[in-house]
C-alpha cells in the first residue's frame, strides 16, 4: 500500500497537523515506510499464539505506603532558584 500526497494532505488535516508543501514529500516517505513495515508485521503466522491484552500477569511488588519527610532538604533544594530557609522562594502573588 502506497499513500498519494493527497492522502497525506487529509491524514495531516485529521491530526490538525499544518504541513508547509515542501514537507509533504518527507511526510509520505515516511508514511509510506510505516504502512510497509506494518505489511511485514501481517506476514507474521499468528496461527499458534494466544492474544494477550496486557504485557503479563506478573503482579508488581507492593511496599509500604509510608509517609516522610525525604530527609534531604539540602540535596532537594540544592538547584532552587530562591529559598527561604528548608523552603522553595516564589514570588508573592496575592496582595
């Protein structure tokens, strides 16, 4: 399968994407690369493998949910660029 400029113009108005004319051709060229790798992936014989609808069912660790202070205000607001004591400086905006 093969995309005329035409159709790249009209994928590029469904994304809201404004194309100048001279990035069209690049446009298609790489769409057109895209559709022909997706053609490799549907000669893949699928016959034995069962769908899948996540990555596993391998469950993540769980740890506990405990609350702290971090213990490193120096390192925290080491790139801070005001501070006012262990606090980050802003600028007031209510008067």
């Amino acid at each position: 399968m093969s995309l005329d400029t035409e159709t790249v113009r009209r994928v590029a108005s469904l994304a809201r994407i404004h194309l100048e004319e001279e990035e069209i051709a690049r446009l298609q060229g790489e769409l057109n690369g895209i559709l022909a790798w997706v053609e490799q992936l549907q000669a893949v014989d699928t016959s034995g493998v069962e769908p899948m609808a996540g990555g596993g069912t391998t469950a993540l660790r769980m740890r506990d949910d405990v609350v702290t202070d971090g213990g490193i205000p120096e390192k925290v607001l080491a790139n801070a660029p005001d501070r006012a004591g262990e606090y980050f400086g802003v600028p007031k905006v209510v008067e």
